[in-house]
C-alpha cells in the first residue's frame, strides 16, 4: 500500500522537473547488426526448427514469451489507464490494490 501513497504524492506535487537540466541528444544515432546477422524472427524460427527436427526443447517456450510480453502489454494498460499497475513476476500475476 505504500507504493500507491508514494504514487499519490507525486501526482499531487505535478512536474518537479521545472527547471532541471535537460540532458542534450547525441548528433547522430546509427543501429547496425553484427556481419551477417539475419535477424530475430530468423532466430526465432530456426531455432523452433531444430527443435522438433533434433526432439528438443525450444529455447524461448511459452513461460519465457508470457514472462517478457505480460509485463510489456501491462505497460502500456497503465499507461491508457493512467494507474499503477502492480505485477509480480515470480507468480506471474497481477497484484490486487
């Protein structure tokens, strides 16, 4: 419950930032892959691929997608919901107010 007081508070004080340097962008920002790099969803495929042809476990399973998109997706309701959203990540659940 603490965390909720704390998030209350802040909303009240507003833009506490008025008056604080901005930190500058750099000039130019460039992404490059390694040499030879064919990209995630290749990854992602082949290595689904050599699992079922070598009667393996895929590295990524479905714990592992639920782990990194649940967050992500709960992210953006809080974001439209202009709450906190609590999340706990060993149960893999939300966390009731």
């Amino acid at each position: 419950m603490k965390i909720f007081i704390l998030i209350e508070q802040m909303r009240k004080a507003g833009n506490t930032n008025a008056g604080r340097k901005q930190i500058l962008p750099p000039d130019e920002i460039s992404y490059s892959a390694e040499k030879g790099y064919l990209g995630g969803p290749y990854d992602h495929m082949n290595n689904f691929f050599n699992a079922i042809r070598h009667n393996k476990k895929v590295e990524e399973d479905a714990i592992f997608g639920y782990r990194a998109a649940a967050p992500a997706l709960l992210c953006n309701d809080s974001y439209y919901q202009n709450s906190a959203i609590l999340w706990d990540p060993e149960k893999m659940k939300l966390v009731k107010k």
